[in-house]
C-alpha cells in the first residue's frame, strides 16, 4: 500500500497518439496537464468546474471537460485534442461545417464545440442516433447565439445532409491548401 | 434619402453568394492554432502572476503584510500600492480606480497586492499568506438611496447627473388624455466572455514593457499604463490580440497594471489570467437601472408628454459610467418618436457593489427596455394595437432626432414597423396548447454609431505592401470575434478586385496606426470611410511603381488579383512588386473624424442612427412561469451589408445575449457580495434556449451615400427584452417590467388571473 | 461511534490531495474510516465544490467501476439493477432503460450536458439529491450498501446520504416498473444544463400513487401528499392544496412561488399517469 501514500506519481496515456508520461500530483486536472507545457493550448479554462466545453478533449473517443478529469484517472486513457485530429474524417466534417456557416466568432470555444461534434459523429457511426444538438448542449458560446451551429448542424451534420461522410466534402468555398 | 424611399429588404442567410472565400482565421481558430493571450505559455521564462482581492466590499485597509509571502517557495515579487511606480489610478473617464488599494477598499474584488511566481500555485499559496487587516465600514448597497450613504469618494456617491429637456411637459401632460407611470429595473448582466480577462506583460529591452492582452484599445491602454508604470509613451506597446470576447468587458484595464509592475519587477514575462471566480467578482458588469417613466399621450395616441428619472449603479468606480448614463438618456427620449415635451433625467451612483462599464447597448437597452413597454402600456389603456401607436408617432427620415440633433436613417422606420407587422411570427403558431401559452410581441429600437455628443472621435489606417508580397492593411481596432478582419479583408477584395489571400489584416497594434476605441460600433463606419480615402491613393502609388518597373504607362494599368494586369493580362505579381519595387512608396494611410452633423458647432446625441425591429414569439409554461423564446424576427436598418456572415452573426449573438439579460441573466449584490462566481450559477443561453431566429435587411441608402455602411455590434441587443416582454404579456395577460423575467413573479400573477377567471 | 475514524484537514492545492486506490470495496470502506477519505466516482459534482472553497480533502479514495456489480445495468425477477458507478451516459443509452423507463433519456437529456453525463455516476446524482433522486424515490429504489459490516439492502427512501457515514452505495433496485405509469418533469432555469429547481416524479403502479421531489427543497417521497391522494376522497381540491402545500415546506422548500410551480407541475403529471383526482 505504499504508494498510495505518494501525492505526486507518474501517469502513462496516450495523447494524440503518442503515449506520453507526466509525473504530477495525482489530483491534478488534464486541462493544466494539457495546456501548462504549451503543447495542447486549445483545451481551454473557461469556468473549471465542467460547466461551460471550453475545455473538452476526446477521452477514448468521448468529449469530456478535461476540467474534471484528474491525472490518476488517465492511466491507459486515449486522449485527442483538436491539435491531433487534423487527418480525422470527422473533424474535417465538422470544420468544414462550421466554416460554411461561420459558425464562430472569437472562436475560444469552437474546439470544444468541434470536439463534441466530432463525439457525436463518431457515436453515430457505431449505429446510435446521436442527436448533434444535443451533443452540443454542455457547450457555451458567448458570440453567435448558436444561430451559424444550428445551420452548421443541420444543414451539413444531419445524418441525410448531403455532404459525405469522408470529410473529402468540396465546397465552393473550400480554400485551397494550408492556410497561413 | 427621401421619406418615400422604402429602401429593399433581403433576408439574411449566411448561404447569401458573398462572393469571397472564408478566412482562414476560421480554419485556425477551429483547429486551436490562434493563439489566444492566455495561451501563450511557450513565451520564454514566463512567470505566473495573481492578484490578491478585498474581502471586504468596503473597509479600510489597516495593515497588508508581504512579508511571509516573500518568503514562500518560488516567489519572485510581491508587489502593492508601495511598488506602483507612477500613478496608483485608472480609469477611461475618471481615473479613480486604484490598481493597488492604498487605505482603503471599494468593492469586493479591489486589489490590494500580486505576486508573480513560477508556478500559478505558488503564486496562488503566496497570496494566501499575505496578511491584511481590514476595519470594515459601513456599506453603500442601495442606488437609489446611495447619495445619502457615507461617500465612498471625495465629493459624494453622485458621480454625475445629467437632464435632457424639450418643450415643457408638465403643460403637456396636463393636455394628455392618458398618462402611464412605471417602474422598471434592468439586471447587472455580466459579459461572460468565455476567455476570461488575461494576458501577458513582458520587460523589452528599452526598460519598456510590451502587453499582449485582451483589450479593446491598444492606444488608450498604453497611455494609461505608461502613466502608471511612469514610463515614457514609447516605451510601452500593447498588442490587443485576438480575444475570446469582449462585449465592452475589456475596454477598460484589467490585468494589465498588475501584470506591467510585476514584469518591470521581475525583469521576467508575467501571465495574469483571472479564474472564472475570480472575473466574476473583480471583473465589469452592466450598469442596473432602476427607472421611473411617466408617458402621456392624446386620445387619439400622439404621444406628447415623457418624463424619465433614473438611477444608475456604477458600482466602486467610474469606468465607463458616465458615457453610459449619457447614451441611456439618449435613448430614453425615445429617438424614434415624436414627442412634444420631455424630462429625461438620470443619476449616477457610486455603490459598493462591484464595478459597472461598457457593455454591448451601452446604457441604451436599459432605456429601450422601458420606452417600448412604455408604448404598449399606453396602447392598453387607449386600446390600441400597439403597432398603431408606433406608426402613429414614429419619425420621417426628414425629421430632426429626439435631442433636435440632425440624423442620418437608412430607411424610413414606418417601413421597418411595416415589415415587422408583416412578420410571419404574428401567425398563430400551430398546437400550441395544453401546458403552453403563446404569444407574440415586437419592439423597435434606434441606436446611434460612434461616441457621440462631439467627443473626439477619429480613426485611421494604414495600407501597405509586404515582403512576401500581400497587401496589409492596418489598424488599431481589437479582434475579439466581431469579424472586422474578414469585414476589411471583403472591402478592399471589391475595390482591388483580388482575392482574400492577397490581403492581410493586421489589427490592434499600438505602434499600429490609431483608431480609437473598438466600441460604440464605430468600427464599421471608420473603416469604411479611411479605406475609401487610402485604398486610391494606395493603387495609384503601386500603379506609378509598376509602370517604372514595366515601362506600361500607369494609366493603362489596372489592379486584380493577386496583382497588376495590364490589357487583362497580369504584368506584376504583388510578390514581384514587393521585391522589386521601392516598398517604401506604396504605403497610405488615412485617417477622419467620425461622421457628426454638418454645420453644428456642439453636436449632441448621434448623427448616424441604426434602426432594428424585433418581432419575439415565446411559449410560457403554465405551470412553472418559465418562458421559452421560440422566435425572434429582426428587420434591420443599418445600411449596407459587408460581409453577411459577419452581420447576421452580430445581430444573432447580441439577441441571445439580450435573451439571457431578460430571461436568466443577474448578478445580483447582497451587503456588496456579488452573489454567483460561476458559469453554474451565472446562467447564459446554452444552444437549446438560442431560438430560431430570421434577420432582415432594409436598405435605402442611395448608391451615393457617404456614409452607408454602419456598424452593427450593438443593434440586435437593442429592442429584444421588451419584445420579449410584450410576447410574454400578449401569452398571459402579464406584463413584466423587473429583468430578468422572474418565473415565480409570472406565475403567481398567471396563478392570481386564473383564480380571479 | 466512528472513534476509528482520523479526520484529515483539508488542504487548499490539488497538490496536496492524495488518491488511494483500494482493491475491492471493503477495503475501500476501511480505507476511507481509516484516512476520513472521500470516495470520489465520476468527482463532476465533487470538483466544483472543492473549487469554489479551494480547499479539498487530504484523501480521496477511488472506487473502481471494475468491481462485480458497481457498473451496468441488470435484470432479474426483482427488476432492474443499476451499478452504482454506471455513468449517466450509459444509464440514458442502455436498451434496457429504453425498455423499461422511456422516459428517463429525455429527463437525463437535461441532466448537466454529455461531457458531464459521461463522468458524472448514477450513484454520484443520487448522493447530491440530483434529478435522478426524485424518479427513483418514485419507484421505491432499493439500494445496496457495502459498509463496515455486511453487505445491506436499504430503501432509498430512508436513506440519507448526509448520515450514511462511510457505506458505499454498490448498487440501486428499481422493481419491474414496465406496466407502471411512469411521468416526471424538470423545472431548471434555462432549457439544458441548469441545476434542478424542482424535479418532480409521479408513478402509478396500478393500485397506488407515489409522488417525489428533489431539487432546492432537497429529495425526498411525498408521503403525506400521496396518502392524501391515495385514500383521502372526501378531502376537497383545497385541501389537497394545503396538505402538499405543507408537506412541501415542512421539508425545507421555502419559496412559495416554487411550491406553486411544484403544485401545478403534479397536476399535471397526475394527469398524465392517469390518476383522476
């Protein structure tokens, strides 16, 4: 039993596909573990207590606020950050949708949201009718009134909507190549 | 324009052809690769900086010991009124905030110390350890009674008092065939940005400091802060960059004082970033109004006679307060009507109750709120259609504004009021029994551009070339989501005829060129107007460039994309341009006044006027009192469109924000405590509670105008709350006049109508 | 009576929080008597609180969704067996609460939002009186302890998570409630992820009516008000008014507009499960 004693002991998981291992005490939240080294800035602190998305990450495939996930919890965990998903099919999917609508404005929260989207469409494809609003209802955006996601959602995201599923969707107003 | 100039109306559709490409700020800041100021963690031996806040919201500060916190593992300053270098004050009207309290605390959230540590948590344990002795005092929690209370500064809790007359109303009112007195009260909605205020200080190596925060003028901050950092004006840059909202919640400094003493401390760069807890109780509020209107009209509804006495709470400082106070009243004369005689009145009150500033409506939603109730109150008693009585009193475009200033309308407001009447949301909407009621309301709204009231109010610009070859343009005005880059970027993509890769926008920038403030949506109209100035002078020196380097003669040369084309045929590439040419000579700038009246020597009020007619159609549930907005249809007059993604997206966000002021939002104060410190507390609008939601454009400008575009940041705040109060009257007979819309209130009065039917 | 029992301070960093690991439930049990340990689950009703104090228990003692019985959902003669630790997520998407309680999806739809869902455990919500407090005590959950001495089985209705000392809730019993009319209802303050001002349940097993609550008054089986229902014919609408009116303040639910709300929300669940008044 004497580890248990130990505040501080090294954790091992899998973050954007690389297994990785921090040594912090073992009540330490992801999102400190995530942004304090600067690598995953995108996981953001918009309240800490789970309530606002700004914060999600995809552990084992399912957006969670990465707020309430303490270090002790991420032993064997799959973490993705929308830093790791640039080849996802359904991240593009979901960026492709929020671009059509200009579904952001300051874009603090937008990961969240593209995560919990992503969430959502993985869900999906394993067969249950995940409802995309719903998926997006912990989420809190100060700047839109969620009028450019509720487009986004159900002009593209629906799972009739006519854009495939590949994310390899063309659109007249796709850019070309990497932007910037 | 002419009063007989309907204008067009377009409805809004994010899928409108723009003819543009999106921005690839879209694709960054949907990939987490715009880096926020609270991101920047990779900034070279940053430290981590907090502040240490009153517990007291009002007492006088004893004794503040650092002495043990110095002490504690990884400390490296600690720092209080003592180390301010200069000016121990700020504030944009009145510089009566402290950055450090001396003897004295004036609100809950008042600073008192900060450290900067390696680690946040050691800053965090050192500030535990700083002790502080208070001798609390008595408090100041009431407004309306506050001038009466012991002063919480030299001169008394009266900040300032301000009283617009026309004509003489109590001989009006005597002529009124009805007369309606109300009292309404409007919450200290919060901006609950989701970037909470932060950002970083770095020592340069000119003994200066360079800021890269979150903030609304890069200028303005960095004059204050070389006053207070006692530095020379050059020798401090602030970089406003792109932030995760605002909403007039950063205008004024928030950690940058702080922030800039402990990296001249340190001589190491210092991150302050407020928790959510923390930006609640220290950060700015909306001002809560508690008002008395009293409204006469004749019998056949011409209104003739208003009187208007306010109270606005400012908190424990100016900040913004009394510009607020001023556009209050403003539109407490009711801008868009006739009316023969007005008192409109207001004071404004220091209180311990935290601090209230800017915030999107500025004042004048406060007032709309209570005009337009005011309307339909009257309406009731002559029984009247409420959109009668509006069209009985509303302005001509010919017509001089409500303070006899000359206005400038991009539509005549019957036409709006029209195109509301016509809405489709008047229409019974289908099944709607059982546990639900539901009604529909509308109100309408004016809202000017610009400071207003002659304060001095320029803007300028810079256009230039790059290296790489792209054509930059600059200017001061912060990003903090409102779309002004894609805005500027779609401006000069129609006049050069190139694409939005061509174009980079560089914003916020205090070396930068000056704009002024990013506020009172004067942004749109600047940029518009210093582009229109710069961009010709702009083509005509690259067109005098490229005929040296080509030997075509400039006149034969023509601009497009991606660069210079003579005959349809591109001859220079921008690239080519920038490396060959003398970068030097294709640079403009320009800057102007912001547009006031011609031929008025003192103007007052505002000269470019906005209009927005909000149509709400809410389902109340008869059993609880709570109220769901199911619909809201805006009709817009605010000139041309720009980029409409970026107004639809405007006028959709300051609804919501509106919606959650009338439905949920408060932050109500109790013995100075504000009483929620979080986002499960504070409660905004998730997705499910935004409704479905219908903008229209009407546009009469002439394609000559001078001044047709205007900015919309502000607009679709404007008429929401009382429309969505008119909805919720015309569903149950209720009228609610205390925001936010209490469900207990309205079921008790629901309960008490059923019981007397 | 828990002389045993070393209350550790509470420290003020997460630093300074340590976590313990127990193998099996009863160690857990002794592990949180000997250290005054926390059992923390899915912690998304926890971590808010220690936040807003800044200030967390010295010790935290894990419970592992892998011990038999703690997570998922079973069927048997009694009914339906719910782990403790099952997620809320699993609990809304699992066939066998489609089957048997269709409505519990669209009231967990408004319970926190999905990320939270995804932490947050069955038996977490029903020790801060969450949503979930008031259908259960509905249905007369049973729970199944795990304590310092032998396992237990406990009506929801009596127990009181503030006096359940170091028991760990293993898992809850909801009798087979498929030919049972089924209706509950949420007051929050906006449309999703708002704390409960009111959720009230109503079930109707056939023969009998039982009505429940939780939110600001706390959790807890209308029983006065139901027998009221139940037997009282000769009482008049008013008096039943009255009587819940009562009952509802007597048990801490002090804002009289609510206890309307609450009042006109049982109307119509009454309705809804049929109950004719």
């Amino acid at each position: 039993m004497n580890d248990l004693y130990r505040a501080s002991e090294p954790v091992t998981f899998e973050l954007n596909g690389e297994t990785v291992t921090r040594s912090v005490p073992a009540a330490t939240p992801l999102l400190d573990l995530l942004r304090e080294d600067g690598q995953c800035t995108s996981v953001r602190p918009g309240c800490r207590i789970g309530r606002c998305g700004a914060c999600n990450v995809l552990m084992d495939g399912q957006a969670m606020p990465a707020c309430l996930i303490m270090a002790w919890q991420l032993p064997g965990r799959r973490i993705e950050t929308v830093e790791g998903l640039g080849g996802d099919p359904d991240f593009l999917r979901v960026r492709q949708a929020l671009v059509e609508e200009s579904a952001l404005q300051c874009g603090y929260c937008t990961p969240g949201f593209a995560l919990s989207l992503v969430s959502g469409l993985r869900e999906r494809r394993q067969g249950n009718p995940v409802d995309l609003g719903e998926a997006i209802a912990g989420n809190l955006c100060r700047c839109t009134g969620y009028g450019g996601l509720k487009r986004a959602v159900e002009k593209h995201l629906s799972p009739c909507s006519s854009t495939s599923s590949d994310g390899g969707t063309v659109s007249k107003k796709q850019i070309s190549g990497e932007p910037e | 324009m002419s009063s007989d100039t309907p204008g067009r109306i377009v409805t809004l559709d994010a899928d409108a052809p723009d003819g543009g490409c999106p921005s690839p700020e879209l694709y960054r800041r949907i990939e987490g690769r715009l880096g926020y100021p609270t991101d920047l963690f990779d900034t070279p031996g940053l430290l981590q900086g907090a502040i240490l806040r009153s517990e007291h919201a009002h007492a006088r500060l004893l004794r503040v010991d650092t002495s043990r916190a110095r002490t504690m593992p990884g400390v490296r300053a600690v720092v209080t009124a003592d180390d301010v270098p200069g000016l121990n004050r700020f504030g944009i009207v009145v510089r009566d905030q402290p950055v450090f309290c001396e003897d004295r605390v004036r609100y809950e959230g008042d600073a008192i110390a900060a450290v900067a540590a390696d680690t946040l948590a050691q800053a965090r344990a050192a500030l535990a350890a700083i002790e502080v002795d208070y001798e609390p005092l008595s408090l100041v929690t009431d407004a309306t009674t506050a001038e009466q209370q012991v002063p919480l500064h030299e001169g008394g809790n009266l900040l300032t008092q301000e009283t617009f007359h026309r004509g003489d109303p109590e001989q009006a009112f005597a002529a009124c065939a009805v007369v309606v007195e109300h009292d309404y009260r409007t919450p200290r909605q919060m901006h609950a940005f989701m970037e909470t205020e932060g950002g970083i200080a770095i020592p340069d190596d000119a003994v200066g400091v360079h800021f890269r925060v979150g903030c609304q003028s890069g200028h303005r901050d960095a004059e204050q802060l070389a006053d207070i950092l006692a530095l020379a004006p050059g020798q401090v840059t602030v970089e406003a960059m792109a932030t995760g909202g605002a909403f007039g919640g950063k205008d004024e400094l928030t950690v940058q004082p702080a922030a800039g003493i402990l990296a001249l401390k340190t001589g190491c760069p210092v991150m302050i970033h407020l928790d959510r807890f923390e930006s609640c109780r220290a950060g700015m509020k909306r001002h809560p109004v508690t008002v008395r209107m009293t409204t006469g009209c004749d019998a056949d509804g011409r209104l003739l006679a208003h009187r208007v006495e306010a109270v606005l709470d400012t908190g424990a400082y100016a900040s913004l307060g009394p510009a607020v106070l001023e556009n209050f009243l403003d539109h407490a004369t009711a801008p868009l009507y006739r009316i023969g005689a007005y008192s409109v009145s207001g004071r404004l009150v220091y209180t311990n109750n935290g601090v209230c500033g800017a915030f999107r409506g500025f004042g004048g939603n406060q007032a709309t709120f209570a005009v337009e109730s005011q309307l339909d109150a009257l309406a009731r008693e002559l029984n009247l259609c409420p959109r009668e009585l509006r069209r009985i009193n509303l302005r001509s475009v010919d017509e001089p504004g409500s303070r006899h200033q000359p206005v400038r309308w991009t539509a005549p407001p019957v036409e709006v009021l029209r195109q509301a009447q016509a809405s489709p949301l008047w229409s019974p909407e289908k099944g709607s029994r059982g546990r639900w009621l539901t009604g529909t309301g509308m109100a309408m709204g004016a809202q000017g551009n610009g400071l207003g009231d002659g304060l001095p109010d320029a803007g300028g610009g810079r256009i230039s070339l790059s290296r790489e070859g792209r054509v930059r343009v600059e200017f001061g005005f912060s990003d903090y989501g409102q779309s002004i880059g894609e805005a500027i970027t779609h401006s000069v993509c129609e006049v050069l005829g190139c694409q939005g890769s061509d174009v980079e926008v560089m914003l916020g920038h205090s070396r930068g060129p000056d704009s002024g403030p990013t506020s009172a949506s004067r942004s749109s109209v600047l940029v518009h107007g210093v582009l229109n100035r710069m961009l010709p002078q702009w083509m005509e020196a690259v067109r005098r460039q490229a005929a040296e380097l080509t030997g075509y003669p400039g006149d034969d040369l023509a601009h497009g994309p991606g660069g210079v084309f003579h005959q349809g045929r591109q001859v220079l590439s921008y690239r080519e341009l920038a490396e060959h040419g003398r970068r030097e000579a294709m640079v403009a700038d320009a800057s102007q006044d912001f547009p006031v009246a011609p031929d008025q020597d003192h103007p007052v009020g505002r000269y470019l006027q906005l209009q927005i007619a909000t149509v709400a159609r809410v389902r109340v549930d008869r059993l609880t009192g709570r109220v769901r907005v199911t619909d809201l249809h805006h009709i817009t007059a605010a000139g041309r469109v720009i980029y409409p993604p970026g107004y639809l997206g405007q006028i959709e966000g300051a609804a919501v924000m509106g919606l959650g002021m009338t439905l949920t939002e408060d932050m109500p104060a109790e013995d100075g405590r504000l009483r929620r410190d979080n986002l499960d507390q504070y409660l905004i609008p998730t997705f499910h509670d935004a409704p479905a939601q219908r903008v229209d454009v009407l546009d009469g400008t002439p394609e000559n105008d001078p001044f047709p575009v205007r900015g919309v940041g502000e607009l679709g705040i404007e008429a929401v709350a009382p429309a969505i109060t008119a909805a919720i009257e015309a569903a149950t007979g209720v009228r609610i006049r205390t925001l936010p819309v209490e469900p207990g209130v309205l079921l008790t009065a629901i309960h008490a109508r059923e019981v007397v039917s | 009576m828990q002389s045993d029992v070393t209350v550790q301070p509470e420290v003020a960093g997460r630093g300074g929080v340590r976590v313990l690991r127990p193998e099996f439930p009863r160690e857990a049990v002794a592990m949180a008597r000997r250290f005054g340990g926390t059992y923390i689950a899915g912690a998304s009703w926890l971590q808010p609180v220690w936040e807003r104090r800044q200030s967390r228990p010295s010790y935290l003692v894990a419970l592992d969704p892998g011990w038999p019985g703690f997570r998922g959902i079973e069927q048997d003669e009694g009914g339906l067996t719910i782990g403790a630790l099952t997620t809320l997520d699993e609990l809304a998407s699992h066939p066998l609460v489609h089957e048997h309680l269709p409505g519990l999806g669209t009231l967990l739809d408004q319970v926190a939002g999905p990320g939270v869902r995804r932490l947050g455990t069955v038996g977490g919500n029903l020790c801060a009186g969450g949503d979930l407090s008031a259908l259960f005590l509905a249905l007369d959950a049973r729970l199944h302890l795990v304590g310092h001495h032998d396992p237990k089985g406990e009506s929801l209705v009596v127990w009181d998570a503030a006096d359940a000392g170091f028991d760990l809730i293993q898992s809850v019993t909801l009798p087979d409630a498929s030919p049972w009319r089924i209706a509950v209802d949420k007051l929050g303050h906006r449309e999703r992820f708002s704390p409960t001002r009111a959720t009230v349940a109503s079930v109707h097993d056939g023969d009998r009516l039982r009505l429940a609550v939780s939110g600001e008054g706390g959790p807890g089986r209308l029983s006065i008000s139901e027998a009221a229902l139940n037997d009282g014919h000769s009482l008049s609408g008013a008096d039943r008014i009255h009587i819940l009116d009562t009952e509802l303040e007597f048990r801490g639910w002090r804002d009289p507009t609510l206890r309307l709300a609450i009042q006109r929300m049982v109307d119509y669940l009454l309705a809804e499960v049929g109950h004719v008044l």
